[in-house]
C-alpha cells in the first residue's frame, strides 16, 4: 500500500514538473502576467572599471601657492605678511559629478560638472592680517612663535572641459582634458596656532580678507585610466584689484580618489 502511495506521488510531481517546464518554453500570451526579477545587481569591480571615461569627479590634492605680478611666489615688501610656506600649503578638490557630452562617442567628450576648491595657504612670518580702510595689511606678533599661520578660502566650482581619450574602456584609455573652471568664493579665514607655556591657542577670524569672491581658472588634466594629474592656473586675481597686491592661485597636483 504505501508502495502504491510513493508511486502515485513520484507520477503526479513528475506531472507537475513536466507542466512546468512546458510552460516555461512556451512564449507568453496575451493577458498573461509577467513578473520579473528587479533586484539591484549586485557591485562588479570589473563593470566599474570598463564604466565610460571620468574626467573631473573625483578628489583631488595639491600643492597651491600664489604668484605675484613679477612671476614669483615672493609678495611685494610692503606685504610681506603674504610670504608663503609652499611645502605646507595644500589643495583639495572635491568634485561631486560630472556631466559628459559626447562629441565623437567616448573619444571626444564636452564636461561639465559641480565640484568645491579648497585652498589652504600657510604663511611664513608670524602676521595677523586685517583690513585699514579699503586697504589689506597686517600687524606683525613679536611675542609668539606661530605653529601655523593659515589662509583659507574655499569656492564651489563648474568646469567647462574638452575632452580626449585613446580608448573607449576607462581601463585602458589614455585621458587628457583642457578648460576652465568657474568658481564663487564661499568662505574665507585666517587660522592661528600658537604654545605660550604648555597652553596652545588657536585663533581664527573669519571675513572676506580682501579675497575676489569670483574665480577663473584654466586647468589641464592629463592621466591614464583612473590615474589624473591636474594643473590650475587662475586667469583672476585671488585678491580684489586695488585693495591688495596682484596674485594668482596656482595647483599642482593629483585625483588620489576616482568615483
């Protein structure tokens, strides 16, 4: 008896797998319900790697200094307040996204985007900037030694680049993009450190310190697959004209995360 129920069992799954698969081969009618599968896929390192070419988004870091009106990072003696220390003087570069216009599929591309400047110059001599009149100037501290002496100044940012790439996978593409980059400034500070005894002060005046709120900048970016080096060289002056000496901000640097 139970013989016969295994075997009555087995025929009717068989039957019933049979249906099945029947009906999976046959192509579906009208008024049939079709329901798919709309999991997200899961991350492939390998798809990332072959995605179209990046330009711009990404982080990057630098080096930034100001040149003066002779071509040098040396200010005029009247504001040598402003005198740099260049090996403690660095960028950073966030930018959120781009947007691509192909011109000639992935090997020649118009880019755009939204991204954030932030530059951060150290300064050598212990000077306290402030402003008399309409007029920048500084105010030298003989009583201590600054650790740190900084002026900072951050900007959001819009690149208008063209670009050119050797291939259309990411991985294998040599890149090279030229342009400008637009930027209003956001903020601007100047940020002191000091140890008088075991007790470290910290100071930070936050004001427009005579910074263009405006920036234009051409950049040349050059690199292999996800590997960029960059170079910014501001077209504006970094200080309002007539209220301090004539400089541009310069970057040198590298994309250290692409995305």
């Amino acid at each position: 008896m139970n013989f016969r129920i295994f075997t009555f069992s087995t025929l009717l799954l068989s039957c019933f797998l049979a249906a099945e698969l029947t009906a999976q081969e046959q192509p579906p009618n009208a008024g049939d319900k079709i329901i798919t599968d709309d999991k997200k896929r899961d991350f492939s390192w390998e798809e990332w790697k072959e995605r179209s070419n990046k330009h711009w988004q990404g982080l990057d870091i630098g080096i930034n200094m100001l040149l003066f009106d002779d071509g040098t990072e040396i200010p005029p003696a009247n504001y040598d307040a402003l005198t740099p220390n260049i090996g403690k003087s660095f960028y950073f570069g966030l930018n959120l996204f781009e947007k691509d216009i192909t011109l000639h599929g992935e090997y020649i591309k118009f880019i755009s985007g939204l991204g954030f400047d932030f530059y951060n110059f150290q300064l050598s001599k212990n000077a306290v900037l402030f402003t008399q009149g309409d007029t920048l100037t500084a105010s030298i501290d003989s009583v201590h030694t600054f650790s740190k002496n900084n002026l900072k100044s951050s900007f959001v940012t819009i690149p208008l680049l063209l670009a050119f790439n050797t291939n259309v996978k990411h991985s294998k593409a040599f890149h090279f993009a030229a342009g400008v980059i637009l930027g209003y400034r956001l903020s601007g500070k100047q940020k002191i450190e000091y140890t008088t005894g075991n007790i470290e002060t910290s100071l930070e005046r936050k004001a427009q310190i005579h910074q263009n709120p405006w920036k234009v900048a051409a950049t040349v970016r050059l690199g292999y697959a996800n590997y960029h080096l960059f170079g910014n060289y501001a077209l504006t002056n970094f200080f309002i004209n007539g209220e301090a000496p004539k400089a541009k901000s310069v970057v040198l640097g590298i994309k250290i995360l692409p995305w």
